[in-house]
C-alpha cells in the first residue's frame, strides 16, 4: 500500500482550488503547502514587528478554510510553512478556524529556525562581512530546518503541522521519514525522499505548469492544471501523477524540468538531513499522467544548515511612462534623457532605464536604487513631471516606491538550533 | 537550426545564482547539444564571463544544466531588472542558433 502525499501550494501566491479538489479527492495522507520563497519571511518578519500577532501566511486561512472539512473526512495530515516568521501566532490562528469549522484535528507549531539573535559573528557569502555589520539594518535570520521536528510532531499526533523556514523538501520528507519509520542514516532513502519533496514542492510546476510553448510544447487544459501527487513506496521509489480529470499533463519532460530547477551540482543537492545525488534519477513514463521516479541516492549531510539573512538594502523608486504612435519611440529616448538630466541626487546608486516596446506604443521605465525613502519618492515624482514637462503626449505612468530588503547567506553549526514541536491544546467551540 | 528546434528547458535561482537546464526532446540529439553547447559558447550567448558558468550533464536525461554564478545583479532582491529571477533567461538561449 502505497503512501499518498501532495503539493497544495508551490509559493504563496499559488492557486487554492488545485488544493481543494486533492484535499477532496486525492485519498492523500499528507498535503503540503510549501508557500514561503527567500525574501516571504523578511516580509513576514516586518509584519511581525509591526504586529505581535501577525507574521504568517496572509492566505493560510483561505487555504485552510478551503482544505480542512475534506482533510479532516479522509484522514489527510498538513505539513506546511504558511507559519513564516510567526508559526506559533499561526498555529492560534489555524486552531481556531480547527474549532470554527467544528473540526476535531491537532494543530502542531514548529519553532527554532529563527536564530536572529546568534548570527552575529557569521560571514555573509554576499558581503563577506559578518552579520553584525549590518546593525540594525538586520531583518531576519532563519536556518533551513530539517525533518526532525516535523516528524516529532506528526509522531505526538498532529493533523496539522505548521512551520516557519524548513528546507522546502524536508515538508514532504519528514511525513514519509514517519510512516515508513526511515532511519535517519539511511541515506539512500533520504535521497529518494528529497527527490519526491523536490519535484514536488512548486505544485503545478511539474503537473505541466511554467512549461507550455504553443505548438512546442502544449499543455492540455492549462487553464484547469491538476497539483501532483506521489505514490510512494516503503524503499522511497514513487509515482508522480496527478488527479484523472484535472488539466495540465505529467510525463518525463515536466518532470526533468522540474528536477533540474534550482539545482547546482545535480550530484550534491545540500540538505539539513542528506546531501542527496539526483545524477542518476530516472524517469518513466508508465501510464497517462504517470511517471515513475528512481535512482536518486544520499550520503551524510555537512553538519552544517543554510541562514538566510534578510537586510534592510535602500528603496528602489521607479516610475513608467508611455508614448504611442508617430515618432513614439524618439519620445520616449526623450524622456529617459530628461530623466537622466535631472535626477542627479547622490542617494542614486544604481539605475537602469529601458524603453519596452511595440509597433504602437513605447514605454519608459526608469528605476533606480536609492539609499533614502526621499530619494527613491523624487525619483518616481520626476517620472510622473514628465506629464507637463516633458515630450509630447505622454501617458500612462505609475508610480512604485519600496524599500529594498535584500537576502544573503551564511552557515551555522546544525549543533547551534534546537527545532521544536509545540502540540496546542483544541479549542472546543462554545455555541 | 536553433536550439529551440530540439530542446527545451527552465530557469531556476538561488541567491545571486541562476540555472538554466536544457533538454533534449529526441535522446538521439543529446550527442549534438554536449558538443555545441560548450560553456564558452553558453557564456557568450548570455553575456557572462565563462569563467563562472559550469556545465553538468545529465546523460540518461538527456539533459543539461548550467549554472551561472552571480547572475542576478546581487540577486532578485536587488535586481533592478523587470524579470529579477532572470526566468526568461532559458528562453533567450533556446533562441541560440545550433551551427557548428
């Protein structure tokens, strides 16, 4: 009997009704939502400091509204990082829309990637300087956590499992390390599970989503793209397919796509748990929508967990304008003249305009990086000044002004974190 | 003949590092794409320095991946580029002519 796991989210701005019907007719043991890219978690931090009670996925209650009742029907844990920099105000929040609904499932919150407060002395890759440089420029500092927290939680009970930053293959991992009771140094089959986790975690991705180019490459009924699943055996080996009926497609190519994505050295994909070896997957395609996957290994990991650090970076401030019709085009090279000609503030560190265009219409974007809110906000005021002193007929233009929160990252000693699984006790709801 | 007549692929990035695989439709073309595909001539059409591009093969898959260090002009989070990912950058080299 196999074992049947599913992605319902690939990033946090994902579709949820993919989700729902594998919630609702997946017959799956397990659905992970991995919806937390580099830089989510800075952003959630800064809601967090804003608000004690913020700092989680803003979509984790209509995904959860949406899965729940048919998670809870068929027996369906969730394992997923929609806790961002605030799992614990998360799992409150998850708990009570548990009671809402008149569910009766266990919510779990794992906790110990956030090691802001001993990242100091680390060197950054991108600045070669140690974190402490950055002062109060520092945002966040989280470390990719592995499966053991995650397994201790679904091993105490929980139906939903809500962490911040986890290696985004370790979600799908850690379930299949507690059914089939794996052995931590059982390396091969560490691999194997990472592979799953992997081609898995970005949903449509490999179910024939990012893939269609007409007349290439097309894509049956995009529009309605199925989310994957695994059929996964005790040994590691799976079938990925997705729900009869859906759209999209899963053959080998999807699947190579996704298994090359974000990968460096195919041979040695670092994680918290293994270093797994995909140099010698194997894809075949054994029925429609059916590819069964092989032949990733593992070996021990570094000892060593990637921290990602968010910093504050500056503002970027942009603006766009468009010109059409006769001489559009010389216009527009106008405008970025001008442009050039007047924003001369020393809080300019870097600019890039380009004129994006087409037979009819040309539009200007100018964007700079600034060092200062004013600067980036005189910058998108002289583009939409382009109106009155500017060429002629100029239209169209918006405006952005953001600060800048850049990622960097170091390594810390596995030994310096101690995830651990927080199992909160039900609401029961009072009429 | 461009690449894109015979293969396809999909960007990835990390940090300041993009991937770009590329697949072969037909194995049978596989052999093509290792010789005319060199980091040198992957480099060139991307405008990066050879020096921090690496090729890895994937011979059962009939896939290639390289790996572009510092890419994204410190990354996507400081890119001030449209596409700071840099995921259109697969599509730009499938427009490589496949000459000799």
């Amino acid at each position: 009997m196999s074992f049947r796991i599913g992605c319902g989210a690939g990033f946090q701005g994902d579709r949820i009704d993919p989700a729902q019907d594998l919630a609702e007719r997946g017959a799956l043991d397990v659905l992970v939502f991995e919806c937390l890219a580099e830089r989510t978690i800075a952003l959630a931090q800064q809601a967090r400091l804003a608000d004690p009670g913020a700092g989680f996925d803003p979509l984790m209650e209509r995904r959860l509204r949406a899965c729940l009742p048919a998670c809870a029907r068929n027996g369906t844990k969730i394992v997923t990082n929609m806790g961002a920099a605030n799992p614990r105000a998360a799992a409150q929040r998850a708990r009570a829309i548990v009671a809402e609904l008149g569910l009766s499932l266990t919510v779990a919150a794992v906790t110990g990637d956030d090691v802001s407060d001993r990242v100091a002395k680390h060197v950054l890759d991108e600045t070669g300087q140690p974190a402490s440089a950055l002062g109060p420029r520092l945002v966040s500092a989280n470390a990719y956590i592995g499966v053991g927290a995650i397994v201790e939680a679904l091993a105490r009970g929980a139906d939903i499992v809500i962490c911040g930053r986890a290696s985004d293959p370790a979600l799908f991992l850690a379930p299949l390390v507690h059914h089939f009771g794996w052995a931590m140094d059982d390396y091969t089959r560490l691999g194997r599970g990472t592979l799953i986790g992997h081609l898995l975690e970005c949903s449509a991705q490999v179910t024939g989503g990012y893939f269609a180019d007409p007349g290439v490459k097309d894509v049956p009924d995009l529009a309605h793209v199925g989310f994957p699943l695994a059929e996964v055996g005790a040994d590691g080996n799976a079938t990925l397919t997705k729900l009869p009926g859906t759209g999209g497609l899963v053959t080998p190519a999807t699947c190579t796509e996704q298994l090359l994505y974000e990968i460096h050295d195919p041979a040695a994909y670092l994680q918290p748990d293994v270093i797994a070896d995909f140099s010698g997957v194997t894809l075949e395609q054994t029925g429609p929508d059916r590819v069964a996957i092989g032949g990733a290994t593992g070996r021990a990991p570094t000892g060593t967990l990637k921290v990602s650090v968010a910093y504050r970076d500056g503002w970027l401030g942009e603006g766009q304008i468009s010109y059409a019709g006769a001489n559009a085009r010389a216009r527009a090279d106008l405008a970025r003249a001008i442009l050039d000609e007047r924003l001369t503030a020393p809080g300019i560190q870097d600019r890039l305009a380009h004129v994006i265009g087409n037979d009819t219409e040309q539009r200007l974007r100018y964007a700079t990086r600034c060092t200062d809110r004013a600067t980036a906000e005189s910058v998108a005021q002289e583009v939409e000044a382009l109106y009155l002193c500017g060429p002629a007929a100029g239209g169209g233009v918006t405006k952005s002004v953001k600060e800048i929160i850049a990622i960097a990252s170091t390594l810390i000693p596995a030994s310096a974190i101690t995830p651990r699984a927080d199992l909160l006790e039900p609401l029961h709801e009072t009429a | 003949m461009r690449l894109h007549d015979l293969a396809h692929g999909r960007t990835g990035d990390k940090g300041d590092v993009s991937n770009i695989s590329v697949i072969a439709y037909r194995r049978a073309d596989f052999g093509l794409l290792r010789d005319r595909l060199t980091v040198a001539r992957v480099a060139a059409r991307l405008g990066h320095p050879p020096e921090a591009v690496t090729r890895y093969d994937l011979p059962q898959l009939g896939a290639l991946n390289f790996v572009l260090r510092g890419a994204l002009k410190g990354g996507v989070t400081r890119s001030l580029a449209l596409d700071a990912h840099g995921k259109c950058l697969s599509s730009v080299l499938l427009d490589m002519p496949l000459d000799p």
